[in-house]
C-alpha cells in the first residue's frame, strides 16, 4: 500500500491537490493511504518550502505546483526508489 502526504497549510491548491491525488487513486484502483500534512514543522522536515508538496512513499515527488492528473499518475504508480526526487528519475515532477 502506497503512503501518499499531501503538504500544505489549507490552501486552494493544497485542497485541489488532495481531490485530484484522491481522483487519481480512485480512477486507477492504487491502494494507498493519504494523509494530509498542514503542520508547517512537518512540512519543512520534508524540506519543502513552497507548497503544495506530495510525497509518496517517503519520497517528495512534487512542490510548489499543481501537478496535471497526466503527471499525478505517473508519480502514483512509479516503483517506489529509495531515494531522490520522483524516486530518483528527474525530470519535470521535481520541480
């Protein structure tokens, strides 16, 4: 089971960020637990400092954005990696 944090302080981007990740699971059956972070101390430990922010398993994957349901689906159901941003891949998820 994926463990998915959304990291944010309530915002309107936050919040669409928890509905689309919540769609994107839904719509492709991913079992996963999501869990929102709003603490700004928990959300700084990530290292995030411009939110939204998603983390998935343990791996921050996306901050400062808004991600397309396109991109959420890829970062949702990529092989977990044990480190890095979007479990070591690169590319336009980790900006």
């Amino acid at each position: 089971m994926k463990q998915i944090q959304i990291l944010g302080t309530g915002c309107a981007k936050c919040n669409q960020l928890a509905d689309a990740v919540k769609a994107v699971i839904a719509s492709e059956g991913i079992e996963a637990n999501v869990q929102k972070v709003e603490d700004i101390e928990q959300i700084v430990s990530y290292g995030v400092m411009s939110t939204p922010g998603l983390v998935v398993d343990g791996v921050v994957v996306s901050t400062g954005k808004l991600p397309s349901n396109d991109e959420l689906r890829v970062m949702l159901t990529m092989a977990p990696k044990s480190s890095g941003c979007c479990g070591g891949q690169g590319g336009s998820c980790c900006s």
